[in-house]
C-alpha cells in the first residue's frame, strides 16, 4: 500500500509553525504538525506569571481575534489562545512526539520521530524556536543541580540567596519575583546597564529596588566558576564571591546549530542563521523551508511572535505556486 504523503510536514507547534499550519489548511493543502511537547510547549514553559509585552492583536493567527479584558495577556492566555485557535482549524498536530531524524528520499522526506514513527512529506517547515537552547556561561560548574537556565515560580527560593545572571527581560523579571517571593536576590550582569530593552513597566521597578539595595546588583561583572555554595564574580573591584544556594542564568537562547546542519541546511558564518531566500523562507535544501524565531540565528531578538507569524502565508504561497498549481 502507498503510504501517505501529507504536502507539508512542520516541525514546532509554536505561535509560527501553527500559522504556518492554518495557512496550509486554509489553501487546502494536506498539513501535519510535529510537536516534541503540548501545542506551544515553549510558551508553556516560561515564567508561569509572566505578562507578554506584546498586545493581542499583535499576536493573533488564523485572522482569529485574541480578545482579553487586559491590555497584555499573560502566559496562560496566550496558551489557551493558541490551543483553541489551533482546534478550530483542526489542525492536525501530533503533540509529544518530537522529530529526531529528516532526510530527502528523491524528491520526498521522510521524517522519523522519538516515538518512532515516520512521515513523508512533499515539503518540510523547519518552525523549532530557539527555547531548548538557552546561553551557556560555559564556566566550571554550570552543570550543577543548583544551577538553571529557565526560571518558573519564586517558591522554592523563599528565605535563600538567588544569584541571577543577566540583564535582559527574563533575568530582571526573575529577579523582581523572587526578591518578592521572599528570597535575597543578586543580579549579575556583563554590561554597564540594564538592557534598554527591559519592559518600560518594569525598568523603574528595578532600578528602584537596587537603589534601595533590596536586590544587589554586580554590573561589568562577569560569572568565573560556580560550586555548591557560591559564585565567583570578576567585578571592576577584582574579584567577589558571592554566597548562592541557586543561580539562574537568564542570557538569552543561541540557535540549534546542530539540527539545521544535520537537516543539510547551510548557515550564514557570521549570524549563524540558517541560508534561505528571504522571500519565500525555502533554504538551499528544495522543498525544505524554516519560519519563526529560527529565522534569526544569532539574532533571536529580531524576530519574534509578532512578525514570524507571518512567514507561514509566505511558504504557502511559494509551496502552491510550485508544487500544486493552485494559488
Ligand atoms: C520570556 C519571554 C517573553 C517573550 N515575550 C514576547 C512578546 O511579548 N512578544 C513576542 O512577539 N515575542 C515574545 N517572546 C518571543 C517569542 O516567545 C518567540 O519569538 C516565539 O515563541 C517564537 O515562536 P516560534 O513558533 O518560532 O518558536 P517557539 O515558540 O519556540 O516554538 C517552537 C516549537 O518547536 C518545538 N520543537 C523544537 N524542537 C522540536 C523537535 N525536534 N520536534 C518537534 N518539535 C520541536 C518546541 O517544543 C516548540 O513548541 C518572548 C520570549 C520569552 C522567552
């Protein structure tokens, strides 16, 4: 018997690869999505009180309207936003089943997953996000169980010393719940400043709370080492050490390198971002295409829910006008 060939297999159910998902479906095209975790599992795994910056409407899909009784939605709008969305165009998406190997057989690929199930596809949408790789210090004892690269709640850090490295959104944000959780906060950052990217809402709020020393901050400091029980810093003063029964290391996320390249895709050397015709997302491997936030490589705050979401209408198109004739 043949087996079933679907005309677009996309890897990510994020907010970028279900729009590119919807867009299929709306052109009558035969979808299927590939999900390692729940629909938007990197959503669902942030900060679990975080508020988006962005408004809703900037984060819509489908044309279908995000509408909350709040200026911003939290993490659990948006969660429940793209789960339903995703059911009313009955998108067909296989969630916890994460796709470890795709290769070209002739003019198909054939997609093997963790499950050990395997799909053909007539075109492949790379839509995988950045979220399962976030910075590495890459200083001895990064590794340790104390130490994180995500955070979620401020409970268990109740009444301990939290060192929290960065100076971006998430590392403040950290911060500000923690030191309000109850837990003694330091925030150690490379740079002179916080980012001026951190949230206009939010800025004040933390400077203010390191002004009155609530929550002690290292600038131009960089992390050494980390053991058991402390943090060694290199500050402008020389060097510190700090007492930490955790440490957070909220740096920002790095591309996945080492799936594009096994998928036969090339990168640019400088930004890393993987090689693809800006107008259509299709990468040097024919068929083969990338949407979303790894679009930018290195670059991962240059594109985000708010403009990948439109790549998916772009592959469509390309992916009709070639292979299917219909427009
Ligand atoms: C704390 C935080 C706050 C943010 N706030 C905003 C905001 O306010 N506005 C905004 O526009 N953007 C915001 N962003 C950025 C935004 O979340 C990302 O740009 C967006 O999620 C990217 O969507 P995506 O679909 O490209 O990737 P993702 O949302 O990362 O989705 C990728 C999906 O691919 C899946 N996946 C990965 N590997 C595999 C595999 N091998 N097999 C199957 N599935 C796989 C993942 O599980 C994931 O569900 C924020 C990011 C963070 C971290």
């Amino acid at each position: 018997m043949e087996e079933h060939r679907h005309d677009i297999a996309i890897i990510g159910g994020g907010p970028s690869g279900l729009a590119c998902g919807i867009a299929g479906v709306r052109a009558g095209l035969d979808v299927i999505v590939l999900e390692q975790g729940s629909i938007v599992e990197a959503i669902r795994r942030f900060p679990t009180n975080l508020v988006w910056f962005s408004t809703p409407e900037l984060l819509e899909i489908g044309e279908v309207p995000f509408v909350i009784p709040t200026l911003r939605p939290t993490r659990a709008d948006t969660i429940r936003y793209y789960q339903r969305v995703s059911a009313h165009y009955n998108l067909d998406i296989r969630p916890f089943d994460a796709v470890e190997d795709l290769g070209k057989e002739g003019e198909y690929f054939r997609i093997g997953t963790r499950r050990g199930m395997s799909y053909s596809a007539t075109n492949v949408v790379v839509a995988t996000g950045y979220f399962d790789h976030p910075t590495q210090l890459g200083v001895p004892g990064e590794d340790l169980e104390h130490v994180s690269h995500y955070y979620d709640e401020p409970f268990k850090f109740f009444g301990l010393n939290v060192v929290v490295v960065g100076g971006r959104n998430s590392a403040v944000e950290a911060a500000l719940d923690i030191y309000r959780g109850g837990g003694h906060v330091t925030l150690v950052h490379r740079g002179e400043e916080l980012s001026e990217g951190v949230k206009y809402w939010i800025l004040p709020d933390i400077e203010n709370r390191i002004r009155a020393g609530q929550i002690k901050a290292r600038f131009r400091s960089r992390v050494k080492a980390i053991t058991r029980g402390e943090v060694f810093l290199e500050c402008p003063s020389g060097e510190e050490r700090l007492p930490a029964d955790f440490v957070l290391i909220l740096a920002g996320f790095r591309p996945d390198t080492a799936r594009l390249t096994a998928y036969g895709i090339g990168l640019d050397p400088v930004t890393l971002a993987p090689v693809h015709d800006p107008a259509t997302f299709e990468t040097n491997v024919s068929g083969l295409f990338v949407a979303g936030s790894v679009v930018a490589g290195k670059n991962s705050n240059k594109i985000f829910v708010e403009n990948g979401r439109q790549h998916g209408e772009r592959i469509v198109r390309a992916i009709l006008s070639r292979h299917t004739g219909k427009s």
